[in-house]
C-alpha cells in the first residue's frame, strides 16, 4: 500500500514565486476588539494507537484540565492521524488531527476535519508529492496547516517558494521556531497566516505546556467564529520563555499577565501597532525576513509602508521574556488577498511517469521470471 502511494503520486507544474502586488493594503487586524482575545493550542497529543505514538502519558482529561488551569480558552487535541473526538458535544469543539507518518517529519494539523487522510510518503517526498497530500488534506478539512516546518527539514525552504493551497502555518512549536519558512512563503506570495503550539507529548512537563500559542481575536469560541477569524488573520502567535522549575499556577498567573494587541491601524500607508505595555523592542519585517525598521522601549510604533514593500510584519519582543509575532500586512487586488501561485497536475508528465513506472516494474518481473527458470534448470 505505502509503495502504491509512490505510484499514484501526480507530477505537478508550479509557477513559483509570484509576489503581492497591487494598490490595496489588507490589515488583518482591522476593526478587532481587544476584549475579545481568545488563548489557543491546535498541538498536543494524548494517549492513541495503543499508546504507540507520543502522547502516551496523555489522557484527554488531563490535557483539558491542564490547559484550563493555565487560562487556555480551548485546546484541540492533535493525535497522529486519528480524530479525537473528546468534547464533542461543545459548541466550542473543533475536529482535528495530525497528518504525516514518513521518515522526516513532513506533517500537517489539519484544523475542522471531516475524516482522516492516510495517504503519505513515508520515504522521501519530491515537491510534487508534499503538494498532493496538501490538496488532498485541504478537501476534507477547512483548515491545512504545514506544521513545524523546521523540525528535520520537513519542509525546505525552497518547498516554501512553490507550495500552495494551505492557510496555515505552525510557525511556533514546541523547541522550534519557523520565521524562515514563513519569510519564504510571505515572500513568494502566499498567503499564510501564523500559529503557535505546544506541540506537547507530556502536559506533565511543565516546560512542554503554555510555551508557544495562538491568540484568536472572536467574540466567541464557537467553531464557525474561531475558522473565521483564522481565515481572515486575525490571530497571532507567542513564543513564551517559561522556566521549567514554574508551578502551574505560578505560569497561570504569568500568561495572564502578558501584554496584548490593542490595535493595529492602516492608515493610508503608514502601518501602527500599539500594545497594552510597553515592549522592549518592535521589529518591522519585510520581503525575504529583512528588518525595516526597529524601535525600542515602546508601547506602540509605527512603519509607512513603501510601494515596493509586497508585505510587512512586526515581531515584538517584551524583556527577554517573551516574543509576538503579528501577521502580515500584504498588498493585494480585488475583494480579497489570495495568492497568485499555483500548481496544477501536469497530466503528459504524470503518464509519461508512470509508463517509466510500468516499464521498471515489468523489467522486475520479467528478470525474477528468468531467476526462477535458471534456477529451476540447476
């Protein structure tokens, strides 16, 4: 089955790169409210298959009264290709799972999922490949996110400049931080918003939990509010540096105390964000992660946006202690941004692959036959 997969796998055409452009500004953050943050986690794994896979130390009353100790508005249990359905009848509930079982790590969370792919590579992947399991995963669920990028290399930073047709990316996660991946995107074009999780295998651990998460800008943790609001972008992510020797209420209190967005506003060209304290130090990022522009120990700052700015980001670091990184503003034409890339399946490459795979095949056979009959004469 898992050789098949190879086989069926298409050839795809990319078009690469193809930048934001145009005369109109999208800020995800407009009109928020800064009462309505609400504290996210897609990545934690409990108890599944046996207790084969990590996570085993989970149970999923542990994992929700953990979360819900630290001040967590949900958490949405990620096992490795299952649904866990824990929760279920909260409105609240969003179904999800963690795509992937190859060799390097190449995974996805897959955010409101109908049902579990178990289509994969467990060798190796071509671009082709990673692009397949994406368009396959984003039809049955309504949120694909490419998730830590960094860890193995699962994702190159070249894949970054051809892939498509995902929303998300876990660029904060566990021990790993992704901005590179993500400047990769931003830069060829896609359209990516940010998430952050723990990607905990033991809530147990102090130091795996309320580390690296989401905040979600809804008036509600009702499902169709939370997807909404991550299409649209309006979250962002928090790399958080905990000791691990910190009680859990001693960590509860911190999260709590932790500074928020209270406004990002585009005016004309001129991009403001203004924090609840102040923060040691804004760093305005652009086209390929170069800094624009940094301002230190501040409450708010502020960047005018060149025309040849395709996009702009601020990462936001508060003492040393923690850092946040805001989505992007990106230029765009028509109703909505949406990227420009794409990748279609190249239907005269495809067959031209899979002939070479029949010849190769039936070369086998015919050399295994031959074996036989020699050693069937002997």
């Amino acid at each position: 089955m898992l050789v098949a997969f190879y086989l069926m796998a298409p050839v795809y055409q990319f078009s690469g790169p193809v930048k934001f452009n145009g005369d109109q500004l999208y800020n995800p953050y407009e009109n928020i409210d800064p009462s309505h943050w609400k504290k996210y986690n897609f990545q934690v794994q409990s108890k599944a298959w046996l207790g084969i896979t990590d996570g085993r130390k989970n149970s999923n009353k542990l994992i929700d009264s953990t979360y819900t100790a630290l001040g967590f508005d949900h958490v949405t249990t990620s096992d490795y290709q299952k649904i866990n359905y824990y929760g279920k009848e909260k409105s609240s509930f969003i179904p999800t799972y963690e795509h992937g079982y190859n060799m390097f790590k190449t995974h996805q969370v897959c955010i409101d999922a109908k049902s579990v792919l178990w289509t994969d590579f467990i060798l190796f992947q071509t671009k082709s490949m990673k692009q397949w399991v994406i368009d396959q995963l984003k039809h049955d669920c309504s949120l694909v996110a490419l998730a830590h990028p960094f860890l193995w290399n699962g994702y190159t930073i070249n894949d970054m400049k051809y892939l498509t047709n995902y929303s998300l990316m876990e660029v904060l996660s566990g021990l790993f931080i992704s901005t590179e991946h993500w400047d990769a995107a931003l830069t060829s074009g896609q359209v990516v918003w940010i998430i952050g999780s723990d990607d905990a295998h033991d809530v147990l651990h102090l130091g795996e939990v309320g580390r690296k998460f989401t905040l979600i800008n809804s008036k509600n943790t009702e499902k169709k509010e939370i997807i909404n609001s991550l299409l649209a972008g309006k979250n962002y992510g928090i790399d958080y540096y905990s000791s691990e020797d910190t009680s859990i209420i001693e960590k509860a209190t911190q999260l709590g105390q932790l500074a928020y967005l209270m406004n990002a506003e585009l005016k004309g060209d001129t991009f403001s964000v203004v924090f609840s304290k102040k923060a040691r130090e804004f760093k305005f990022i652009g086209e390929n992660g170069n800094v624009l522009k940094t301002v230190s120990n501040a409450k708010s700052a502020y960047y005018v946006i060149q025309p040849e700015d395709p996009y702009v980001r601020a990462d936001v670091n508060f003492s040393y202690l923690y850092n946040i990184y805001l989505n992007p503003v990106i230029r765009y034409e028509g109703e909505f941004p949406k990227s420009l890339k794409t990748a279609t399946i190249d239907t005269t490459a495809t067959l031209r692959l899979r002939i070479i795979y029949f010849l190769v095949i039936l070369s086998l056979v015919f050399l295994y036959v031959k074996w036989k009959q020699r050693k069937a004469v002997k």
